[in-house]
C-alpha cells in the first residue's frame, strides 16, 4: 500500500494531464482496498469438500450449514441399509442345514437332505474315506483324526496322530537280526525302529482312491512324494504316508513306490456296496468295505521293524 501512494501521484503527473496527483491516487487507493478485501473474503469462505462415505459421495458444502445432529443424521440416512441393494438378495439359509459331516452316518444324512446321487462318483469318494476312517480309528487305534478330502484336500484326504506300538501291547515285540543296532539304512538313508524310539507317536497321513478300474500309476506316487516332500524333509521319519485303494500297483507304479525316500504304507480296501436299494441314505442298506491287504515299502519296513504285521493283516483279513 506504501508503495502504491508514493507511485501512483507520479505517473498520474505523467499521464493523467488534468487530474491533481492527490486525487487520483485516492481512486486507485480505493480501487485497491476493494480488490483486497473480495480477496479476503474469498479466502475466509468454507471450501467444498468432497467426503466418500461408503460407496456414496457427499458434499460437506451440504453439511456445513446443518449442526453436528443434523449432519449426524444426514449422514445415517445415506449410508443406512435401506439403500438400493446391488445384484439379487441372498436367499435366507435354513436352520437346519447339515454343513459338516466327520462319520458315514453324517455323511448319509447331508446326502439324504442335498438329494444327491448315491450312484455319482462324488458321493462314492467321500463315502469311501469316511468308512476307511472309521476303519483306522477302530483297528489301527490313531487318534485326533481330521477328514480334509476334498477338490483342494492337497493329496491327504485324512491326518491323524498314530502310535502304531499299541496294536501290539498284548505281544512282545520281536528284535530280528542284531538287536544292538539302532538304525537301519534303507535308499541311502538311515531309519531308526521305532520300536527303539523313545517318542513312538507318528504323523499319519492318508490318500483314499476309489477306483473302478484304474491302478496306481507313477504319476500318483509322484504327487504323493511332492504332497509331503517339505514335511519329512523338515521332521525327518516322524511320519508315514497310508495310500488306500481299491485296486493294486501297475509294474513302474509298484517299483516308485518301493524306491521312495519316504515311508509308504498301500492298503487293499474294497468299495463299499450298496446291497438294498430301499435304503440308500441309511447306514444299513450298505455293505461296508473291507481290508484285503497291507504292504510296506523297504523304507516303512525298516521303520516298523520289530512289529508283528504279518500276523496282524491276517487277523484283518
């Protein structure tokens, strides 16, 4: 402002021919005191904001004349639920639906509500895990058993934790061959018994396979190897891999599972088979299936050395 009234009286002599320096600056004075205070005024004017609440924008322009109750409530209406829903509404899920199953009676019933088909391949692998679950539990005696099959079940159907010395507490235990070796070497890797373990407890994992007609083929032992690979490579010959099917090996299928680096157990388990059609969602309408054999390649042998299985398998069988 100082500026301006020392400036303006000169080039008002210099171009303003007629008019006293005084004068005109007064005019440009005023014209300028007018100019700033519009700028004042401007800049002590609420801004318009712009907020995101939820997927519905609002103008705090809007709100700023209402209190903080109003806006409050401006607020609640816009974003409350009776806003226009997207897409079709949920259809309400009755009380009474059966999600989970972890028994063959289970199963039969969340079969027998979803009306599905007890002749789908679907139905018969579920079915057949869950019998060779139960038969585990009761013969092979493992414990905090978890049923995972599934279409993202990673290769194990069923894990489980499993002492297999307590099949045996009824039998002493057999030491062949030199009873002051500790450790068996098997596919270049040594095994210690576990007879001769002072923590017996094993990790038990299962893959079922209810086939028709189909054998196992080295491409199933090589998913089983990478299924749990990682496992054993971080505990070591903590656990045992079970492979339930009904059908047998092929040639090549029968020579990779004998040369894995892991301990594999093949058990022969029949399909279970419907035997009275008025009944196929009733556990008594089928027949349950049964062990036809066991067998263990060289590296679950060494694990399980001193253990009676022959013996055992023809009890089963």
């Amino acid at each position: 402002m100082l500026m301006e009234l020392s400036y303006l009286p000169k080039q008002s002599k210099k171009y303003l021919k007629g008019y006293n320096g005084l004068s005109i600056t007064n005019f440009m004075f005023a014209t300028r005191i007018s100019r700033v205070a519009r700028l004042l005024n401007t800049r002590n004017e609420p801004k318009s904001r712009v907020e995101d609440i939820g997927s519905i924008i609002v103008n705090k322009s809007v709100t700023n004349g209402l209190n903080s109750n109003e806006s409050l409530k401006l607020k609640d209406k816009l974003t409350s639920k009776g806003t226009r829903p997207r897409g079709r509404p949920r259809k309400p899920t009755p009380v009474t639906v059966i999600d989970k199953f972890n028994s063959v009676i289970s199963y039969l019933e969340y079969v027998k509500y979803k009306k599905m088909k007890v002749t789908s391949s679907v139905f018969m692998g579920t079915f057949y895990e869950l019998q060779v679950k139960e038969f585990l539990e009761e013969n092979l005696k493992i414990k905090s058993t978890i049923h995972q099959g599934g279409s993202n079940d990673k290769g194990i159907d069923i894990n489980a934790i499993w002492n297999p010395t307590t099949i045996f507490n009824n039998q002493r235990h057999t030491n062949d061959g030199d009873s002051t070796k500790k450790y068996e070497t098997v596919n270049m890797k040594r095994v210690k018994p576990i007879v001769l373990r002072s923590n017996k407890t094993l990790k038990l994992f299962v893959q079922c396979k209810c086939f028709n007609t189909s054998k196992i083929a080295p491409k199933l032992i090589r998913e089983i190897k990478g299924s749990c690979q990682e496992y054993f490579r971080k505990n070591g010959n903590s656990a045992v891999f079970m492979l339930v099917s009904t059908n047998g090996f092929t040639k090549v299928g029968r020579e990779d599972f004998d040369k894995a680096q892991i301990p594999l157990i093949y058990v022969k388990f029949t399909k279970p088979r419907l035997i009275d059609a008025r009944y196929p969602y009733d556990a008594k309408g089928w027949e349950t299936g049964t062990i036809k054999g066991m067998y263990f390649n060289p590296l679950a042998v060494a694990m399980f050395k001193g253990l009676d299985w022959i013996n055992f398998t023809t009890k089963l069988v």
